[in-house]
C-alpha cells in the first residue's frame, strides 16, 4: 500500500487540481459525485449537514458554525477547501484532522474505481469527506463548497439549512460574468422547502435568490436584515461582522428547528474559540509584532477592498507588502485597490498556476505600485522583514497560497 505521502501525491496527480491548474480543473457536472456517491453507499444521505456557499467568508463561516457546534456538545465534522499546509485539514471532526491511515486506505480501497471513471481530486475529496463523516458517526456536517455551488460535487447533499455568504466577481471563467449569473451558480445549492440564509446581497443578487427560494418553497432569511449585533471573536478582520451574522442567522434557524440544542452561551464561545476549536488559519491573522505582521487570505476585489481599508485604519509608519497571486486573477480589478504609497515584494506562489513576479511587478507599476520581484514568497518575506523598521506594518496576501508559505 501507498504511504500517506504517496497517496496524496497520486490524488494530486490524477486528474486535475484545481488549486493548482485552474481552468482546465473544473467539472460543470454532478455525474461523477452521484456515481462515487453509489458506489460508496450513499454515506451523504444519513449526514445531518449545513452547506455554506459564497464568494468570500464562506471559509469563517463554516468554520465558526462547526465551533458553535462543537461547544453545544455535538461531534462536528467539517469540510473546507482548500488546505493550506496538508490536505488533511480539508477534512476534520471536533478540529481534528483526518487521519493518514483513513486517507490511505479509503484511496486504496477505491483506486480501481477512481481510475476506471477517471475521478477528479475534488470529487474523490468530497466522496473521502462523506465516507470518513459517516463511519465516524458525526452529529452534524458543515460543507462548504469547492467552488460556484450548482454543479459543485458537494451538491449531492439534502441539508438541514443552506447558507450563501455572498457573491463577488471571481471565478468569472466558470461562474458567469456578471452578479445575477453568478449568483444563479450558488443559488444552486438552494434545496426544496429547505431553509437558505443569504449573508449579504446586492439589488442585482437579491432577485435571483428570491424568485429560487419561491420555485422551490424554501424559506430564505437575509441576515445582514435580520441580525443587528453579534458576540466577539477571535476572528478579527473587519469582513467577520458579516459572516458573524450569516452565522448567527443560521443558527436561528437550525433552534427553529428544535433538532439541536444550541444555547446563547455555547454561542458566545463558539465565536470566541473558532481559533481553539478548529485550527482556522490565514484570516487576518497576526503572526509577529514590531513590525505588525499580517496575513490574510482575500484574494478578489469584494474581500481585498475590505482587507485593505482595515489595514488603511491601522497606525503604522510605513507599509510593505509581499504580494502574489495565481495566473487566472482579474488584475484590473484588483491592482487599483492597493495603496501607492507601500514598498511592494512581489512574488510568485509555489503552484503551476502561480503568476509570475516579474509579470505582475509590471502590471503593479501600470497602477503606481512600486518595488521589487522576488525568486519565491519566503525570500520576498524575509526581505521585507529586514526592511522594515518596529514601527512599520508587513501585509502578506494577494492569495491563499502566498499566505500558506509564510505560515
């Protein structure tokens, strides 16, 4: 049998990683998930879940929810995407990650299947998820989708509540070009009389999820209408006020439904401990004083715009920031947003699909933004880190993987 490196390994190189190719990655079609679905027996159908789509925050979400969960005594698995150091984060019950062994032998025990139907990262992921939720016997799932929400491989779920966050131009390739398209994709994970909370929405996304909850008679809760105040939390970037309410709304809705036993205490500690509870890295996250350091894993012009205006509040003499981002990123839509007078370090994530350094320090310079190409993420860190004075402010982001290095 494979080692656990090997195994992920073999699933990295199957069929496409969308994490690190992009385009070419992406299914639009739910045939494969339903087909591994069968083939393992169906574990989705007995997992009490909540499925959390969305553009930004979806990842606090999900994650804030299983630690409210966690604190009222429940067995919480949690699915997210994507890792940051190890792909057993993408998979844990209670905060704790899956085991290699399970990884080992669940790829073992189906890689005649997985090479017969030619099966996609993602989808063997999901069907893993599944499996190892339901041989663990978890109280309730939290699922957040890989991507757009209609034809994602997680739509195979019934659940107790769907939650879409909001929805933000990114992705634009598969998803639409415009809001209402795009909000059409995660629409899609609305269900028949299911409930569905909408995070935050425009004038052009509200329609679109009014007129699918009306065809499919599912109540649906606006929660930045709904929800006035919510308790602190260890996660403090300014965009957390909107997932805190997303959060709370849901969990009205799941009290509503008298299945789970969830107090205002168990909450409050839910919000203060979602770090503790679950592991959750790269949201404006500290990661040394004199300098500040932060990292923050926004990555489109809906999340960067919020990221840098907190950042812009901050008090601090001068701004560096090592910037990277993947080849597909709409960099006329994000560039403007950063602040001309910051020393750049421009880098290049350590994926395939990583833009290069050179390349996107001249597209900076188009919009004012001046500094230097560096060979890799840690070397542009590390110079920015001697640069700068005890004074100063180092924002590392631009992507996911810049900010996984630098962890």
């Amino acid at each position: 049998m494979m080692t656990y490196q090997q195994t992920v390994e073999w699933m990295f190189s199957q069929l496409p990683v969308y994490q690190f190719q992009g385009a070419s990655a992406y299914k639009a079609d739910l045939s494969n998930a339903i087909l591994l679905a069968d083939h393992l027996g169906n574990p989705q159908q007995n997992l009490k879940c909540i499925h959390v789509a969305g553009t930004n925050g979806k990842g606090s979400t999900s994650h804030l929810l299983a630690s409210i969960l966690q604190e009222a005594g429940y067995k919480t698995g949690l699915y997210t995407s994507p890792h940051l150091k190890d792909f057993r984060e993408r998979i844990k019950i209670n905060g704790a990650e899956i085991s290699e062994d399970f990884v080992t032998e669940f790829i073992a025990a189906n890689i005649i299947f997985f090479e017969k139907n030619e099966l996609s990262f993602f989808e063997m992921t999901v069907g893993l998820a599944f499996d190892y939720f339901k041989k663990e016997n978890v109280d309730i799932a939290i699922i957040e989708v890989g991507m757009g929400g209609r034809l994602d491989a997680t739509n195979i779920i019934k659940p107790l509540i769907s939650v879409i966050t909001n929805i933000g131009l990114d992705h634009t390739q598969f998803l639409g070009t415009t809001l209402p398209e795009i909000a059409f994709e995660k629409a899609g994970i609305i269900k028949a009389g299911i409930p569905v909370v909408i995070g935050e929405y425009t004038s052009e996304t509200k329609p679109v999820f009014l007129k699918k909850s009306e065809e499919l008679t599912s109540p649906i809760y606006f929660a930045s209408d709904l929800i006035a105040t919510t308790y602190p939390s260890a996660l403090l970037g300014d965009y957390q006020i909107q997932n805190k309410k997303t959060v709370l709304q849901a969990i009205r809705v799941l009290q509503s439904q008298n299945e789970f036993s969830v107090s205002e205490e168990k909450i409050k500690l839910g919000f203060l401990n979602v770090i503790k509870n679950t592991g959750l890295q790269g949201r404006w996250q500290q990661i040394q004083s004199n300098p500040k350091v932060i990292c923050d894993t926004a990555h489109n012009s809906h999340g960067l715009k919020i990221v840098l205006n907190q950042i812009a509040q901050d008090d601090f003499d001068q701004l560096h920031i090592v910037l990277g981002v993947v080849n597909d990123k709409d960099l006329d839509s994000i560039l403007p947003l950063f602040p001309k007078d910051a020393f750049y370090y421009f880098a290049k994530p350590n994926i395939p699909r990583g833009l290069d350094a050179t390349v996107l320090k001249r597209k900076a310079a188009e919009f004012g933004l001046v500094g230097a190409s560096y060979a890799s993420v840690s070397a542009a860190y590390s110079v920015a880190l001697k640069a700068a004075k005890k004074a100063d402010f180092i924002y590392v982001g631009g992507s996911t993987f810049v900010v996984a290095e630098v962890l």
